[in-house]
C-alpha cells in the first residue's frame, strides 16, 4: 500500500511538473522585465542627457533653431558634417549594427538569433545617435532607445540563461520600456513591442512586456519629475461631423507620404551603397548636404520636436508646412542613408504632424466655423502617418491618445490611422522597418524554415556537376549519351548557350525501343521541358517552389538566359540543414568552447568542425565577398574576433573586411577546412 502510495505521488509531481516549471519561468520572466524597465529607464535618461550634452557643445545654445538663426551659415553646414567625421570610424571600427534605426536589427536577432545582440552595440549606439542628433542629424531618439533598452535585456538574459523563447520576450520588453519611457506612454511602448516586435499578444509574452514598459516610464517619471507627455497639446475636439471627409483625406495624404517616405529613405541608402566613396567619408557628405538644406530649413535638424510643438500650437504656416514634408523626407533620407545613426520614429511624426498642418490650414481657411484649427489636423496626422510607416495602427493610436489624454480627438485619430495603414499595406507590402529585413532576404512574419532558405542564394550553391546536349542533336545520339551516364536529368541550350530546356531520363525510356526509327525525326528540342529554370541571383526559397511543383533532381541556374549551371535538390537540403547547424553553432557552442591551439577543431555533428584560424596573408585586405568563401570550399566565417580595436563579429556580412591580425572561427568539411589551413600556413 504504502509502494502505491509512493508511486502515486512520484507519478503526481511528474505530472505537476512541466506546469510549475512553466510557472516558475514566467515569475523570473516578470522579476526580469522589472531590472528591464528599470535599467531601460535609467538608459532612456542617460541618453535624453547625452542629446542635450552634444547638442550643447556643438551648438552652444539650448535650441539648434535659435543657434541656426544666429550663427554663420558655414557653422550651420559644418557643423553636422563635423558630427558625420566623428561617428563614421566609432560604427566602422565599434559596431556595425549601429548604424541606421536600429530596430530592424532587432527584428532581424529575433528571427535568426533567438534575440541575441552584442553587448558593444549598446555603447556604440548611445555614443553615436547622440553624437547625430546632437549634431543636427535628422532623425529621431527613439530608434536608438529601442536598440540601447533591447540589447540591456539581450545581455541580462544571456547572463541568467533564459532559454531561447523567454529571450525574445524579454528583448521585446527591453524595447517597451525604452519607449514608454521615452514618450511617458507605457502602454504604447507594450503595443510598440508586441505589434511590431513580436506579432503576438499571448499572455506569458505580454505580461513581462507590460511589467517593464510601466517600470521604465515610472523610473523616468521618479527622477526626472516629469509626469507629462513628450508635446504640450491643446485640447482638440470634433467641432462638425463635416470634420470627417478632411480626416478622411488626410489619412489617404498620410499613407502616401509614408510610401514616398520609405522609398525615398531605401533608395538613397542604395545610392550611397554603390557610390565609390569610402565608408568614413560618406556620412561627411550626408552631414554637409544636411547643412546646406538646413540654412535655409532649419526645422529638419535633429529631432525636430520644437517644430512638431510649433505646429500643435498652429503656428507653422500652410506652405511652409507642405514644403517641410519633402525637405525632411531628403534630410532624413540623407542622414540614414550616408551611414549616421537615429530613428524613424520623431521623423514620421515631424512628417504627419506638417502634413496635418497643411490639409488643416487648407480646410480651416475655407470653412473657419465648422473645422478645427490646424493643430488637431497636425495631431491626427502624426498618428497618421506613424500608423502608415510602421504599419501598426494600435501603437500610433494608443501613442497619440496617450499623448493628448483626452478622448475627444479619438474617433478622427482611429479613422485617419486606419485608412493610412490600410493604403499603405495595400500598395508597399513592406513597413519601414521590414523593408530593410526584406531586402536582406527575410521575412519577419514567416518561420525560421523560409527565412534561412531566403538569406541563402542559388549562386554560391551553382553546380557544373550536369549533362547538357545542343538543341539540335538527334534522339539516337541523345539516347546512347544518356544512359551512358550517371545523370537522370539534362538539360538542353542552344549554340550560345542559351537554355532551351529540359528533361528527364524518364522521358525517353518509352523511345528506346523505336530509336532508330525516331532518330531523324526527333531533336532535343521536341525533348524540352521549358521553364525549369531559376535566375542566378535567386535565394533557395524560390529554388525550393520549383522543386515542390516538379518532379527533378536539379534545376537550371541562367545568369544573362545562359546557361551558368545547375542547383541540385540533395545541395539544397544539405545547404538548410548546415545553416541551421552554423547558427545553432554560433549561438551556443562558440560561446563555450575555447580553443588552445590555433588550429584545435570541435566537431559539431554532420561531418563538419569548427576551428579557429589567424586569418591568412592571401585574406587581408578583402571582403568576404570577394573572397567567396562558401562557394569555393563550402566554408562558412561564423565569428571574426579583431584584436585592435578590440571588436567580435558574428555571422559577419558579405561586406566585412578582414584585416591583419584577424582570428577567424570557421565552419565546414575537414577537407575544405584543409585547404585554408594550407593557405594559412603559405603552401599553394
């Protein structure tokens, strides 16, 4: 009895277990959030402080509008190419993630590191953004907050060992409190990080986000004494139902101004990408175009939230309004994409609350007893256009209520936000921050699966491992090559080289016995199956739908309609499963695995090792692209540890120049990990 007893209990607690476990985790998830929010708080402050610091000694005066006005104009267009100078070695040489908005950096660690981001990024981030706002940079605070508070909350979750899924929540928590702190708006900073974030409102991963955005805003409150909102806002109301055909228009201007906003910021980082001009120089030039813009509009510089205050208050005239849309759009435009470091966040709102101005004025003008002032349009249009560039309505509309704390302007807010968000989704699929994650090949809302196939490309798996005939060979010819060789799957070009098509080994098998026959009656290109084929600049996503809808082994990879070679259904399976074991190892084992040796190897499953290398003399000087390591040894660099200054690089980009000195860890086959070793050591 008392054995039954025994058993029955071990049997209750094993039962009881996996729950109490769950519940334990979700206590130490919210005792977390609150060192979160309050660190996040006390980083919020810390960085308003570095702001006003630099804005003072490079602007020596309170207000960069009252500076602008008295100076000279050569220090208005000095001064920001002189913040420019500074910050390009400190993101080249420090931390390469600091560069930009900062939140699709975080957005992209959730997906492929599980939330994991570099401690340096906090430092380097903070120096830099307050050293481009400071500077007169035209961007916003709030990005880099996000990425300082989400990085404090990466490290303090690798610190306590939160496993994989309580990291992402509390990343996100980092990201609520930076902006609930910022904005004095705790519950838009939790719907900033579960709308944008995470894209998931369950209660285990809401209620560490909540906990922490209301520590962070309280942390604030308590020692700066502020309990008011980040505007002085009148009080706005709905004067005339005849109100809501101008907020109708102005939610469809806002989402338009939105896409010109997210397009214009993209294409002017492409320029710059492909400009021949070295990576310190180019936020020089940003900084002095910047300059020379802001001579003449002043408003653009910074943050931009005197301007935003002058039009809440109605005092920003109607076309200085409608011309300051597309200065700041250039400015920020300019800023982002010559490599300074800020966020979207000021910018959009700077951006609804002038085109708000503008439609309000226009209207207000026209039918002066019926329509507000233009400060309420400007209010909306704030909400508005946030809504569209970030396409998450909820966030912009909590923010803006929170801002206000009057629930009158709420029912044009909502509808101004949701046509604004509707119109942009319907016409750019991508926000302002996933276009940037799109670009690199991932999709924030889709799993792991899709986005590991996506951020690999059909050309660094192309195989010359093929059989091909001319289009104009005969069956008999084709026939006797084709089972002489090991290939069940051919393909079929013309004289240049150019592809025709395809087909299967199964195609002719029913010809064989009438070869003869057939033989002046049939070439290849009544063989061909066309459209089996995939560009040479394509990702192994795409490469995998083709292989789901037929029924081969390998498909043709055309570069320029020629034929480059094939990518085998087997090397992408193997490329899947390999990536996944490069992140898994670079998340994990690296982090415990040192190596004595120079050349002492780990086995990590699969036939594959790491090691850790000096990077050899025939390496320095080059970017990983050029040395293209993954297509020529199916080697992957999965960490660069740089001794001066000291810096570590994980999963470092195509982009990445290694230099003398270099300790490079590497991934692959014993055999292609020979070949470097051999390199390392100067043999040919």
């Amino acid at each position: 009895m008392g054995l039954d007893i025994h058993l029955k209990t071990r049997i209750d607690q094993r039962l009881m277990r996996p729950k109490d476990t769950e519940f334990i985790q979700n206590i130490q998830l919210v005792l977390l959030a609150c060192l979160i929010g309050f660190g996040a708080g006390l980083a919020s402050i810390a960085f308003k402080a570095m702001i006003h610091f630099f804005q003072g000694l490079f602007w020596r005066a309170g207000s960069i509008l009252e500076a602008a006005a008295a100076q000279p104009w050569y220090w208005t267009v000095l001064i920001p190419a002189l913040g420019g100078l500074i910050i390009a070695p400190l993101i080249y040489y420090g931390a390469r993630e600091a560069k930009g908005h900062g939140v699709p950096e975080i957005m992209e660690s959730l997906i492929l590191r599980g939330g994991r981001i570099p401690a340096k990024v906090v430092a380097v981030k903070a120096l830099v953004s307050s050293i481009c706002i400071g500077s007169g940079g035209s961007v916003g605070r709030e990005g880099p907050i996000v990425q300082i508070s989400s990085s404090l909350a990466s490290t303090l979750a690798r610190w306590v060992r939160v496993k994989e899924k309580g990291m992402r929540t509390l990343v996100a928590a980092g990201a609520a409190a930076g902006i609930g702190a910022t904005f004095n708006a705790p519950i838009a900073g939790a719907l900033f990080a579960v709308e944008i974030l995470l894209g998931e409102f369950g209660v285990a991963s809401f209620s560490p986000i909540i906990v922490a955005s209301v520590i962070g805003t309280l942390t604030n409150r308590i020692i700066t004494g502020e309990d008011f909102a980040a505007f002085t806002v009148p009080k706005y109301t709905l004067i005339s139902v005849w109100e809501i055909g101008p907020y109708i228009l102005l939610g469809l201007l806002s989402g338009l101004v939105a896409i010109l906003f997210i397009k214009t910021l993209y294409l002017f980082e492409d320029r710059f990408e492909r400009l021949r001009l070295h990576a310190l120089a180019k936020p020089v030039l940003g900084g002095l175009v910047v300059g020379v813009v802001g001579i003449k509009f002043p408003q653009v510089f910074g943050v931009s939230y005197e301007s935003i205050e002058a039009c809440l208050q109605n005092n920003v005239g109607l076309w200085l309004a409608l011309t300051l849309v597309f200065v700041k759009i250039f400015a920020t435009s300019m800023t982002l994409g010559s490599g300074g470091s800020g966020g979207i966040f000021a910018p959009s709102m700077f951006l609804g609350a002038m085109t708000g101005s503008f439609v309000g004025s226009v209207f207000h003008n026209i039918f002066p007893n019926s329509m507000s002032s233009p400060g309420a349009f400007s209010l909306v249009g704030m909400g508005a256009v946030v809504a569209a560039a970030t396409h998450a309505p909820i966030t912009a509309i909590i923010i803006i209520f929170e801002l206000t704390n009057d629930y009158k302007i709420i029912l044009p807010l909502m509808l101004s936000c949701i046509i604004a968000s509707f119109l942009t989704v319907g016409l750019h699929q991508d926000s302002i921050y996933t276009k940037k994650l799109t670009r690199r090949g991932l999709r924030f809302k889709e799993g792991r699966d899709i986005n590991i196939l996506r951020s690999l490309h059909v050309r660094d798996f192309l195989s010359q491992d093929f059989q091909s005939f001319v289009h104009t060979e005969h069956l008999g010819h084709i026939i006797n090559q084709a089972l002489g060789g090991k290939h069940h799957s051919f393909q079929i070009v013309d004289a240049a080289n150019r592809y025709v098509g395809c087909f299967s080994l199964n195609q002719i098998k029913n010809l064989m016995l009438e070869k003869e026959m057939l033989d002046a009656l049939i070439i290849a290109q009544d063989l061909a199956v066309p459209d089996i084929r995939i560009d040479f600049n394509e990702n192994l996503e795409q490469a995998m739908k083709v292989f789901g809808t037929t029924d081969v082994g390998e498909i043709a990879v055309l570069q320029d309609r020629r034929l480059a070679g094939v990518i085998k259904r087997k090397d992408v399976i193997e490329a899947y499963n390999h990536e996944v074991t490069k992140r898994e190892a670079t998340a994990g084992l690296i982090r415990k695995f040192k190596f004595a040796e120079q050349t002492q190897a780990c086995e990590i499953g699969g036939g594959y090792k790491i090691i850790e290398i000096e990077a050899p003399e025939v390496f320095w000087d080059q970017t990983l692209k050029e040395l293209n390591l993954k297509a020529r040894y199916r080697i992957d660099v999965l960490l660069i540890k740089r001794k001066y200054p000291p810096l570590t690089i994980t999963i470092p980009g195509a982009d990445e120049i290694i230099r003398k000195g270099d300790q490079l860890i590497l991934a692959g086959l014993d055999e292609s990990l020979n070949h470097i070793l051999a390199e390392q050591k100067g043999y040919p």
